[in-house]
C-alpha cells in the first residue's frame, strides 16, 4: 500500500513534532475535525483522529487510522462492507490502566471502604473483617489483550479467575474458559464479574434479564462498551439482588444524561469513561509505528476485522 498524503483531522502538529523528520517524505496536513472539505479527502491517502469528519467515506481513502481504542465511531459508517480501505485502532497499555481502575473498586469494596466512611460520619467505632483477594473468583467476559491483562494481574494476586469468550479456547492465566452461550455457569460461581466486550451484532445487550438472572449477588464492573448492557434489566438486577454493586465507566449514550436515574442509585458508581483514557502522546506514537509497519510490508498486530467488529 502507498501512503503519501495523510489527512490528520486535529491541530496536533506539536505532539506530531518530534516524527516530523522520519516523516519527510510524507505529506501532512492538520486540520480540524469541522474544517475538513471534500478536496481535503480527496487529496488524502490516510485518514488519522478521534473521530471522523460529517461527510467522511472510507472508499474515498486507502487507510483510517483512530487515536482510540474503540472504533464503534467510524464503524458506524455503512461505507466499510463495500470498500478495501484499512482500518486501524490505537493499542497502548490499556489493560493495565483497565486493571488498576478494576482492582482499586474490587479492593474497597473487600476493605469495606464505604462502610467505614459511613461509620466515621456517625462517630461509629464497629469492626468488620476485611475479605481476601486470594478467595474470590472473577470471570472477565473477553479475553482479549485487555482481558488478559487483567486476568494475568488479578491471577498473581491469587483470584481464581475465569474467561468468556466467542471461542472458548483455552488462554494463559484463566483457570476455565467457556463460549459466550455457556457463560451461565462460570457466572453464577463468581463474585466479581468484569466486562470488557466491544460492541458486535454478538455482544450488544448481551448482559440482559436473562443474563443478569444468572448472577449471584455478583459485583458487576463494565469497562467495555455501554451498549452490550440493558440498562433497565441491570436496574432490575440490582433490585432483586441478582446485582448487589455495579461500577459503569461506559454507557449506551454518552454522556450520561444528567436526568438519569442512575444518578441517584446508591448501588451503582458512575466514572465518566476513564478506566483507560487515551494519551495523545501515546495515541501518536502507535500511529508512527503503525505507518513505519505499512511502510515495510509488516504485520499490523492493530489491523481491525471488519467482519468480526474489533
């Protein structure tokens, strides 16, 4: 494939500054997300940012590269079934930052953190026995380079821990995995349970009545996508039981709603889509990378398939 002009939608020149040199031979061109025109695709071989431009087409470029991780934004687009274009997606240490943002919930939920700051408002000196990781069991549904991660973080810490995924297949640092239409079975034997699904036709609302029915008193941490959960069977969850805590980083609409009513639920905990930002630096350098692995005919370990949707 040859790249010579690259459409860069954001003025990230200085963050692009210390690449300028190794890209000489490159044309670039900044432009802001509203500016773009249709001589400006036109005159583009690559598309790189966020998010696509209003009347952007991916036949009308050879290769789209997304600072994000997620690429539900440019997939959205109907043009992708009939063009050859090349898509690409930001990979940092994203499973790591999911991990800690999973683990410090997972750890002041067993230390009892909220009961002991309810207590201090009250002036209330009552003991409670913190729990142990090493006596949990987690099942993480996707097992992919995020799920791993924090599959591999939480197993050293000596949680049993279980997978779901399309395939079943067996990966390093899960205990069991099964199939997505098994899911049932190592769901009810956990008590922690981590979502980290990209949309597909295969996962959107996969956590509905019937899903959530299977949980047993479970702590349900989405870091995923907001789209693979209904919202109104997770509130029913949480009502019966079946959910006793939720933490959501991502929702079907974002951002949430200030009328939402989850707002005002006590058992659920609310971050505005932060367990894995995306650091500009970070997101640039993955973009040299990727082009330099274009450049010399490599593998491309980002190339998303299109027909799977991640």
């Amino acid at each position: 494939m040859e790249i010579n002009h690259i459409l860069i939608a954001g003025d990230y020149k200085s963050i692009f500054q210390k690449y300028l040199k190794d890209l000489k031979n490159y044309q670039l061109s900044f432009k802001s997300v509203e500016s773009i025109t249709n001589e400006d695709l036109d005159w583009a071989d690559a598309y790189v940012g966020f998010e696509p431009c209003e009347q952007f087409k991916p036949s009308q470029v050879k290769w789209v590269h997304t600072f994000n991780a997620g690429i539900n934004n440019y997939l959205a687009i109907d043009d992708w079934q009939t063009s050859q274009t090349l898509l690409t997606r930001t990979i940092s240490d994203f499973g790591e930052k999911m991990s800690e943002y999973c683990l410090s919930y997972i750890l002041a939920d067993l230390q009892h953190h909220k009961l002991f700051e309810e207590q201090q408002d009250e002036n209330i000196w009552l003991k409670q026995s913190p729990q142990a990781l090493r006596d949990q069991t987690i099942t993480i549904f996707g097992t992919g380079e995020t799920g791993q991660t924090i599959a591999k973080i939480f197993s050293l810490l000596g949680m049993t821990v279980y997978g779901i995924s399309n395939s079943g297949k067996a990966k390093a640092y899960f205990k069991k995995m099964l199939p997505i239409h098994k899911a049932k079975t190592l769901v009810q034997q956990a008590d922690y349970i981590i979502s980290t699904l990209p949309l597909t036709t295969k996962t959107e609302k996969l956590f509905n009545q019937t899903m959530f029915e299977a949980f047993n008193q479970a702590y349900f941490i989405n870091v995923g996508r907001g789209q693979v959960v209904d919202q109104e069977s997770l509130k029913s969850a949480l009502n019966k039981g079946n959910v006793r805590h939720a933490v959501l980083d991502v929702f079907e609409s974002e951002p949430l709603h200030k009328n939402s009513e989850l707002w005002q639920r006590n058992d659920i905990t609310i971050t505005p889509h932060i367990s894995a930002l995306t650091d500009l630096n970070e997101a640039v350098t993955c973009f040299y990378h990727t082009l330099k692995n274009i450049e010399h005919g490599e593998i491309l370990e980002n190339q998303v398939d299109l027909k799977r949707g991640y």
